[in-house]
C-alpha cells in the first residue's frame, strides 16, 4: 500500500522453514511498494489513453462541423462522432420545432434511415424533458421512460442521453445516444 487503497498482497514462500530477517521484510514491503506505485501509474496511464481518445473524437467532430456548410451532412457526422465517443449502439439528432410543438428527426446513427423526417410531439419523453429543464438527461432504464418516443425503432433501448442543442441562448434541437443491454450511462 503507498498512500491509496490496497491493491494486493504479495506474498513469498520458502522451502524450508525459518524465520525471516528484518532485511528480508524491508526488501519485501520495498517490493511491494514499488509493485503498487506500478500498477496504479499503469491506471493513471492507462485513464489518460481513454481521455485523449474522447479528445480526439470530440476534435474530428469539431474539425467537420467547422469544415462542412450544409446542416444534414454536419448532423449526420455530429451523429456518427457522438455515437463512436460514447460507445453508443444509436445516436439521433431531431431539430425543434417550438412554432409546431415538434421534434424532427435529423440524422440518424444506428437506427434505420427511414426515421429522418419522422416527427413526434416535442414534449414526449426524454427529449421533451431534456428541453423543459434545459440540461442532458440520462435515463438508465429507458423502457420505463414515460412518454417515450412513438417509434418502434427505439424499443429494445436500456440506457440512453439526451442534451438539447443550443444556438443564440435558444433550443433548436436534441441530440441522443442509447445502448441496448450493455453498461448504463454515468
């Protein structure tokens, strides 16, 4: 143990019996010590491998929407982004409607094309909350979502994200990741 929680234990075995030496006990918790200043170096290594993935996935987004003019191929690729930087098997992007009280689907990643352009009243499910307050939601059981989307393309979904989307301080949309049976959103 060096100054975290115990990790392991390390022991050493002998093929005769004896007492061990002071010598012997201090190279062993040295040992130990040094195994363990190893293994969480190899964490911390291995924690900042994953943050400069997300990094370098969050940049390509940013280098495309900066590069690209027409809005349905940026969605489409902000889609595709968020979908591989959140490990998600579904992304969608639906742009707000508050004149008609809807959301229309965008961009799709995962989910069958033949949802771009489907609509559905803006204050159903996760997206209409996430709108209402103003902030990413995340939903762990998705299926007990009241109101959920009016799709059957999102049946099956366990856990999912949804942020809304701003431009000049207003919601003009959301954007949504979801996972069917793997690990839950934190």
């Amino acid at each position: 143990r060096a100054d975290g929680p115990q990790l392991g234990v390390l022991t050493v075995h002998r093929d005769r019996p004896g007492a061990w030496t002071q010598g012997e006990l201090a190279l062993l918790e040295s040992v130990a010590i040094e195994v363990a200043l190893a293994l969480r170096l190899g964490r911390l290594i291995d924690e900042n491998r994953e943050r400069l993935g997300e990094r370098s996935a969050l940049l390509r987004a940013a280098e495309v929407v900066s590069g690209e003019l027409e809005l349905g191929a940026v969605l489409q690729r902000l889609v595709d982004e968020v979908a591989a930087l959140l490990q998600a098997d579904a992304s969608d992007c639906y742009l707000y409607d508050p004149a008609r009280g809807l959301l229309r689907c965008a961009a799709v990643h995962g989910l069958e094309a033949a949802l771009i352009g489907f609509e559905f009243p803006a204050e159903r499910g996760l997206s209409g909350l996430a709108i209402r307050e103003g902030r990413a939601l995340a939903a762990t059981e998705y299926g007990d979502v009241t109101d959920e989307v009016p799709h059957p393309s999102y049946a099956g979904f366990t856990d999912a994200i949804v942020a809304p989307m701003r431009w000049s301080d207003e919601v003009r949309g959301v954007l949504g990741v979801g996972r069917r049976g793997s690990r839950p959103y934190t």
